[in-house]
C-alpha cells in the first residue's frame, strides 16, 4: 500500500497482540518496530533493482539482447504491476493517478528503444514507493506500539480464589491482583497494597508514582515491586489506552483543510499536466525534432511536473502530530482539530475541574473562642461525624484529619439530611456538621460544626486551584498574544480567586451554559479563533460553538468528551500549551514540505523546458523531493517534538 492509501483509505489494524509472558519485567516503552522487507511494496522494489543491478553491466558490456532481456523485463513487472494496477483502477473512477502517468512514461521509454532508461525509472520509483510505505508504517508503529503496552491477561481474584482471564472478559466491579513486574490489565482504583507505577507512555511522568489505596491506575502501566489489588472502573474497550489508538486511528482517515484544498487541486493540475506533457512533445515535433528527442523531453516534464511531494506535503506532518500528542495522553481526534489548534489566537477557560481539581479541601479551621477545642480537635470531631458520609465535602473533611494522622472516634446514630448536613453521636455527644442558613461574605464554602446544639467552630473548604494552572495561563497567553478569558458559571468571588492566581484578568462569571456558548461566539465575531478547554456537561455547548476545543478527560462527562475536539486524558493542564505548540510545529512543516515540493517542481521543470534533463536524473530529482518531503514530516514523531 502506497502512502497516498495510507494517508487516505488505510487504518491502523485494532488488533491486540498477545504480550509475550516473561519472568522479567517488560520494558518500561515497547517498541514496535516494522522490518522493511516485511512490506511487499520493500520486496517487490528489491527484486526489480536485483534484476536490474544484474542486467546493466550485460547491457552495458555488449551482450546478447536475450541475456540481459529477460531481466529488464522482471525489473519492470516487479516494479511496475502494482502502481499500474492502483492506476488503472484510479482510471476507472475517472480520476488521473500519478502511479500511472510514470508507468506511462517508462513503457514511452522502452518503446523508442530507451529500454536501460525506462527500467531505471521503475527501479527509482518502486525504490521510492518502498521508502514512503517503510515511513507510512513506522507512523502507524508509534500508534500501534501503545497497544503492546496492554496484557492479554490479567489476574481476577473471586472468592473462589485466583483465575487467569482475557483482559477482554474484565467487567466494572472485577477486582484484579497485580504482581510485582507485571502490566495493568485494566483501568481501575487500587484498593489495598502500595507500589509504585511506570505510567510515562499514558501521562508523560518520567518517574514512577506512587500508588496507595484510592489512586487510579490505568491499563498497561507497569507496576513496580508491590503487589497491589485493584478494582476495574472503566470496560476494557473504554480504556485510556483503547481511547488513544481508536481516536488516533480515527484521525489518520480525516483530511485537513490544507489537505482538502490540494486534493481539489490536484486532479486539474494533472489534467493540465498531461495537456502540456502533449504539447512539450507536438510543439517541437512539428518544428522538426527528432521523434526519439521529442519523446524523451516530453516523458521526463510529465514526471518532473507530477504532483507527488506536494499531495504528502500535508498529511504526514499532522499525523506524526496526533501520534506524538497520543503519546502523552492527549487525544486529537482528527487532522482538522489538529491544525485548527495551532491556528487559535485566544484560550477560553472553564473554572471547576478545569483551572481546579472540582474538588474541595479544608482550607481554614476556625475553634469558637470558649468551646475548648483546638483546630485539630475540631477537625477530628467534625471528620468523626462526616466519616459515615459520602458527600464530597465529608470526603474532604476526613482526607483533611487523615493527613494530620488524628485519630477519628467512632461515630453511632449517624443520619444526614440533604441540603442540611449530618448529626452523629461522639463521645456521648450529639454533634452537627452542616451549611449556615445565610450566605457567606467569602468564596470558599463554609461549614459549622455543633456540639450538643451550641457551636464550638467552623470550617472553610474551597476548590483546589491545579498546580500548573497558573504556568499553563502564562504560556496560554504567550502562545495566543492573549490573556485566557474565565468562562465559570461560579460565583464571581470564587471566579476572582482563581483569575488572581492564574493571572487572568477578563472574568465573565455566573454563566449558564447557553451564556458561555453566547460568549465564546462574540469572541469569535469579533474575529479571534477561540480555543475552549472545559469538562462538564455545562461546557458541551461551548465546546462545540468555539473554532477547537479540549475537554479535561479524567473527570470529563461523556458529552464534553464526545463534544470536544481533544481530550486530555489525565487533566494535565500544561499539555494543552504543548499540545498547541506542537500543531504550530506541524503546521511549518506542512510550509516547509510545499515550499521544498514547489522549489524542486519549478526547477526541474525549468531545467527540462530550457534545457537538457535527462531522464534518469528528472526521476532521482522528482522521487527524491517525494521520499524528501514524506521524512521531513515525520520529524514530530520524535520524542523531542513533544518537549520542544
């Protein structure tokens, strides 16, 4: 398969290969690595250069025709069957393939008597087709390679005991016993056991992380030299994993804008291509060339002036992006949202669960003057009422006294009553943990804790700002020429809180979901190209309305991840800035590549018309800025791509 099939019919195969098992822990990156000769387009341009290597010295020395004869013609056959057939069928679709009009050219040269000539154009240009397959498919190996990563079985544990199960049979609810050395099998949350995780090829991390009950881990991370017992969260087809390859697959078959202009180019300029392929050849016939000259001169301009290198200029460059950002944990879904990316000229950001965690912690703990208590004895009185609880600020409350290592005592006659709070007996005491009737003058939100009806303090919790919040606005901005613009739907106190700490200074705050849409569109009318990052399903209307979108993947809804153009798998802020640095490097190299692809066009063209090209040469030149543009683009496959 060429890689014009690639890029525009072909997929990434889904299949999961079976890991192999091993006493050793496996690397920490698999590689996939496709061997050349294992491409038919590599054998077939081995056999014709086999064969024409073995005709040229026979050719060249003065032997019988039917010594070298035979081998020329396994040099075309080999090398030209295949590009003739795609031709053909191209034809028949009644559209002009590039595959044909060298064919064309080289059968043209043997015809006239050009035998040697004709043959080193097949040989050239299989050699070339070999080349472009060999790069199509070590892209399509960077995407596939994550599927290595993934077991093909994993350890289910039932009360029965241990069972060896496909990781394709795994349900939500299983749980899971990961040995020492061994691949997750499945997304989950570790419920007992501490070790320490490799998870760079999902999130990027260069060390292991550590995980303790409660942590998310996710399929194919390898576990360090603990045993951990995890319960699966997510059906293996949802994986993070499943996600990256499926959404990367998907995007390989999109076409980009600057792909889709050049492709409602490129069937003229053929046409136009073979008209004055004609005329090279009539104009000086009728003027009283020689026939063999004429002919010779016109073949080469059609081959010179063929569009190869300009259709590969786009589409490799935007791939090995997707592929890159892949990688890291940031799933583009097409080659559209990918360059779009790079085109945006102002971020608009969501608050909760977007510049925030979404999720609260104990900020302040104020004792009442004369209730006895210190800020530690009345976190561990409120957490002791709140640990029956389920509600997110209960979970906070006692994560808080958990982190100081208070003891929490045990809690009877527990009862909570939504929207008020919740009553426990302590010590023999009844206490109260709930919300103030009346509003509170400051953001964060405010619970009061009671003792036998009197209160003996409060707590203050707000929403945790994320740590690369304010360097991902900063270089949001330097990438724009912008300041983010907060879109929350948040009260404004709590939206100034975290603009003052991310730098941000134009707020739009108590927004509707219709309201954040209505936002981003005047943005957009007044010319900017707005990139929206958002996760709940609040943003959906935003994330569609803005030029592209990114939704934060870990706590997503399924509607702003189905909405959004990107998701970032583990809400990694700053991969949003590198995300969009990387489209901005792909979208040079797509200029690059049709800069390289006119200059060599123009100048072998001119070199023809005005001068004496000959064939050989005008096919190095053609096939050469070809394979020449198709590596250029593969530059962002590079790990270094994603860190620049």
């Amino acid at each position: 398969m060429s890689l014009h099939a690639f890029l525009y019919g072909g997929r990434v195969s889904p299949t999961l290969a079976p890991a192999p098992v091993t006493d050793r822990p496996a690397p920490a990156t698999p590689r996939r690595r496709t061997r050349a000769l294992a491409l038919p387009e590599a054998r077939w341009a081995l056999l014709a250069a086999v064969a024409f290597l073995l005709a040229l010295p026979l050719h060249l020395g003065g032997a019988p025709g039917w010594t070298y004869g035979p081998l020329y013609v396994i040099a075309y056959a080999a090398g030209g069957w295949e590009p003739a057939r795609e031709g053909l069928r191209a034809l028949r679709e009644k559209t002009l393939d590039v595959d044909l009009l060298m064919i064309v050219a080289a059968l043209g040269a043997a015809a006239i008597g050009q035998v040697l000539d004709g043959a080193l154009l097949i040989v050239i240009f299989a050699t070339s087709g070999a080349l472009e397959a060999l790069a199509t498919a070590r892209t399509a190996d960077s995407v596939r390679g994550l599927l290595d990563l993934a077991p093909a079985t994993a350890t289910r544990v039932t009360p029965e005991g241990e069972e060896s199960v496909p990781t394709g049979q795994l349900a939500v609810g299983d749980v899971l016993l990961i040995r020492p050395g061994e691949r997750v099998g499945a997304d989950g949350r570790v419920l007992d056991g501490i070790s320490e995780a490799d998870q760079a090829t999902i999130t990027g991390e260069p060390l292991p992380v550590l995980k303790t009950p409660g942590d998310e881990v996710f399929a194919g991370t390898l576990n360090g030299t603990g045993a951990l017992r995890v319960r699966v969260e997510r059906d293996p087809a949802d994986s993070v994993i499943a996600r990256i390859v499926t959404l990367v697959e998907e995007a390989s078959r999109t076409k980009a804008p600057t792909q889709l202009f050049i492709e409602k180019v490129e069937q003229r300029y053929a046409v136009g291509v073979v008209a004055a392929t004609l005329a090279v050849f009539a104009v000086p016939l009728a003027f009283g060339a020689d026939l063999t000259g004429a002919l010779l001169r016109a073949m080469t301009f059609m081959i010179v002036a063929s569009p190869c290198a300009v259709a590969l200029a786009t589409m490799p460059p935007l791939l090995s992006a997707i592929a890159t950002a892949g990688r890291h944990g940031v799933l583009v879904k097409s080659a559209v949202a990918m360059e779009r990316l790079g085109e945006i000229d102002l971020a608009a950001l969501d608050k909760t669960g977007t510049l925030t965690e979404g999720a609260p912690e104990v900020t302040a703990l104020r004792p009442a003057p004369d209730s006895g208590l210190d800020e530690d004895a009345l976190l561990a009185l409120a957490a002791a009422a709140e640990h029956p609880s389920e509600h997110p600020l209960a979970r906070a409350i006692v994560a808080a006294a958990r982190s100081r290592g208070l003891r929490l005592a045990p809690a009877d006659d527990f009862t909570a009553q939504p929207g008020h709070g919740v009553t426990a007996t302590i010590d023999g005491h009844a206490i109260t943990v709930g919300r103030p009737d009346t509003h509170s003058d400051t953001d964060a939100t405010v619970v009061l804790v009671a003792r036998d009806g009197t209160s003996v303090g409060s707590l203050l919790l707000t929403d945790r700002l994320r740590p690369d919040a304010p360097e991902s606005a900063a270089a949001l901005t330097a990438l724009a020429g912008a300041t983010p613009v907060l879109l929350t739907g948040d009260n404004p106190r709590a939206a100034a809180r975290v603009a003052t700490a991310t730098g941000i200074t134009d707020v739009r705050a108590g927004l509707l979901p219709q309201d954040k849409a209505d936002a981003v569109r005047h943005l957009q009318q007044a010319g900017r190209k707005v990139l929206f990052v958002g996760d709940g399903v609040n943003d959906a209307p935003a994330l569609a309305a803005a030029h592209t979108s990114i939704a934060m993947g870990r706590a997503g809804s399924d509607l702003a991840l189905d909405t959004a153009d990107a998701v970032v798998v583990r809400d990694e802020l700053a991969a949003i800035p590198t995300v969009v640095r990387l489209s901005r490097a792909a979208r040079r190299l797509v200029t690059q590549n049709l800069v390289l692809a006119g200059t060599f066009i123009t100048a072998l063209v001119l070199w023809d018309l005005l001068g004496h090209l000959p064939l050989p040469l005008g096919v190095a030149g053609h096939e050469g800025s070809t394979v020449l543009v198709g590596l250029n683009g593969l530059r962002l496959l590079r790990e270094s791509a994603w860190r620049k």
